[in-house]
C-alpha cells in the first residue's frame, strides 16, 4: 500500500536545499567571495585551512554588517540585494537569493562572522551561529577595520557521504577553487575596480581598470603580451515562434563580446583549455558550448594549442536568466545556438591573417 503523504519537517527540508546551493569546496568559497564583492570590497583574502577540511576564512574590507542586520543575516532568504522577484531583470550583483549563509551554516560544523562597518571601526562584532542561521551569540569583540570575516570550519560534517569525498579529494576541490579565484579576479577588471590576484588566494585591487594587469598578476607578462583584445558586436537572429509567443517584435539581439585572445600564431603555449573564462555581464560562469565553438574556429588557425581566452557576453537583461541553477555557474541566453553561429562567423572573420591585429608577421 502507497504510504501517506506528508510534509517533510522544516529542519530536514532546510538541509536537503542547501545540499544543493553548496555543492562543493568550490562553491562554498565562491559565495563568501560573491559576498565580498557585492558589499564593494577591494581585497579579499582567502584562507585555507588544510587545503578547506579544516577551516576556510574569507576576509573583506567591504562595508561590513549593520547591528540592525546581525539577527537576519544568516537566515534563509532574508537578502539585502533583492525585494521581489522583478528585481531579477535588473539585480547586478551576485548574490540575490539570501541562501548562501544559510546554507553554509547547515553544511558546516561551526560558522561565525566578524563584521565591522564604517562607524564601528575599529572595533568589530564577533557572530556565532546555529546551524538554522540562527544569531546564539553576538557578544564577542575584536578589534577590526572596517569589512566582514566569515570563518567556516569542518565544510560537510553535518552530510557523511560528502565530507568522505570531499577529504578523498581534497586536493583536486582545492586547485578547483583557486581556479575560481582566478575568474574572480579577472571579473572585476572588467567593470568598475581591478581586482587583482596577490598571491594564490588573495585578490586585491590594483586600481587600474586593466584585463591585461589582471592577465599578467595571474599568469606573468608573457601571458598578456601575446593576447590580443577582441571586440565584436553580434546581431544574433531571434527564434521567430518564441518571439511572437511573448509577442515581443521581431528584432536581432544585440549582444556585444569583449575580452581578450591569444594570438593565433603563439597560442599560450599550452595544449589545454585551463586559462579560458566566460562571463555573462560580467558573471563567470560556464558556457561550454559557446566555449567549444571559440575552440573549433581557433583550431582552424592554430592546430596544436589552445588559446588563454576570456571573453565576457554583454546581453540584454531581458534575454538571459541567471537563476538556472543552484550555483549560478548556468546561466540561459535566450538563442544561444543563434549567438554561437553568429560568434563563429564574427570570430573567423576577426582571425583571419589579413586583419592587422593578427598578423603572423607582427609577432617577434
Ligand atoms: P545573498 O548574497 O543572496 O543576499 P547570502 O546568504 O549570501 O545571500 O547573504 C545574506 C546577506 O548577508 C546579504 O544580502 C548581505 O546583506 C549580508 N552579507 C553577507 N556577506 C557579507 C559580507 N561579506 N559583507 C557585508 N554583508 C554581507
Ligand atoms: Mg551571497
């Protein structure tokens, strides 16, 4: 006989949701970075503590936490950055969703936060919470600047299956974040603030607005110098049927990439793909079909290496969703297979040897 149907306790459902928003080491660093930045900080410093098992520690000079604040910050869905679900369409930063620390507080053995804003500096507030998120303890102080530290310790204890495979792995998960790091610190050269990496987990501003900077703290001068910067502004066809579906008018989408490329005719000097990153309006995130195609079209030029690429996809708002999936890392551009002929076209065009700025001839 079918068994009755019943609802799952909160607490139970709390843990099998955050399971999902932090999937591994990785994306545990990657939401207390994301954090870091949305609250404008220009250094952040990453701490592993044997290699994450132990502790991870992810310090910020950004605005820091208001004592108003300090009850909810840690509760689920409860989020400074989003107040309804229009918002979506117009959101620029990365968090939105408030479920990060929730999460991390479910996931992990213990989670604190020492947060200092502009007018308590520079004395700081010491957080301890519960694994609901829950303020049990805010009378600790610490002398502090301005900014907020969150220290997580034993990631996964509370989930025995995935603490096993994280510590079998451990190493693997942390070349994977410091990987991560790095799109983070390329990120905001795009934009407003350079960000650059010091040393593998620190990422700090430099206050040049440069890629290339970013490109040469991250992988040496050589590594930019034989890039080139690329520009190509698509006009990709729209689906006609789901156009008219949403009765929108039936216009190519406009969407601009930018970035940088390894000149053809040096490559980066590496046989694999492991210095190439995409953003979505300034998002890292995986677009591995878009990432395949650039690779084709650059394997018609230079067969035996893959090129160091960053490329960054501005796209209307309208036409992308960034709330695919649990770690954001998916985001849906409305045509993509369209965008990715159109890219390719524009690509092998901008290749070719007769365009200045690749010309075999002007490389030493
Ligand atoms: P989200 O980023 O989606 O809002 P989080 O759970 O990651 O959700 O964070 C909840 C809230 O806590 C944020 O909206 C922000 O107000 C605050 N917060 C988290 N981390 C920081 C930080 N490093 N500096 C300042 N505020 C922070
Ligand atoms: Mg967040």
């Amino acid at each position: 006989m079918a068994g009755r149907i019943k609802a799952i306790d909160k607490s139970s459902v709390h843990r099998i949701t955050s399971s999902q928003v932090v999937v591994d080491l990785q994306t545990a660093v990657k939401e207390l970075v994301e954090n870091a930045l949305d609250a404008h900080a220009t250094s952040i410093e990453v701490r592993f503590k044997e290699y994450g098992l132990a502790a991870i520690e992810v310090i910020d000079n950004g605005t820091g936490i208001s004592p108003e604040d300090y009850e909810v910050v840690a509760l689920k869905h409860h989020t400074s950055k989003l107040s309804k679900f229009e918002d979506l369409t117009t959101v620029d930063t990365f968090g939105f969703r408030g479920e990060a620390l929730a999460s991390l507080c479910a996931l992990c053995d213990h989670v604190t936060i020492t947060t200092a804003t502009e007018d308590s500096a520079p004395m700081g507030t010491v957080l301890q919470l519960d694994r609901q998120g829950r303020v049990v303890d805010r009378s600790g102080r610490m002398a502090r600047q301005r900014g907020t530290t969150v220290a997580l310790s034993g990631l996964f204890m509370p989930l025995p299956v995935r603490r096993k495979e994280l510590e079998r792995h451990v190493k693997r998960e942390y070349g994977k974040a410091l990987n991560l790091l790095s799109a983070y610190a390329l990120f905001p050269s795009l934009g407003k603030h350079g960000i650059k990496l010091k040393r593998q987990s620190q990422i700090q501003t430099d206050g040049s607005n440069s890629l290339r900077n970013a490109i040469s703290s991250l992988w040496g001068s050589k590594g930019s110098e034989n890039t080139v910067a690329l520009s190509l502004d698509l006009l990709v066809a729209q689906d006609a049927a789901t156009l008219k579906k949403r009765g929108l008018p039936m216009e190519e989408l406009k969407i601009n990439v930018s970035g940088i490329v390894s000149k053809f005719a040096v490559g980066c000097g590496r046989s694999s793909s492991d210095r190439q990153y995409f953003f979505v309006n300034r998002r890292p995130c995986n677009l591995s079909k878009v990432q395949k195609a650039v690779n084709e079209v650059y394997k018609t030029f230079n067969a035996t290496q893959s090129p160091l690429l960053i490329l960054d996809f501005t796209v209307p708002t309208a036409a992308c969703d960034i709330n695919v999936s649990p770690d954001k890392r998916t985001i849906f551009v409305h045509g993509e297979q369209n965008l990715i002929e159109s890219l390719k076209v524009a690509l092998s065009d901008h290749f070719q040897p007769s365009r200045s700025t690749f010309s075999v001839a002007e490389v030493p």
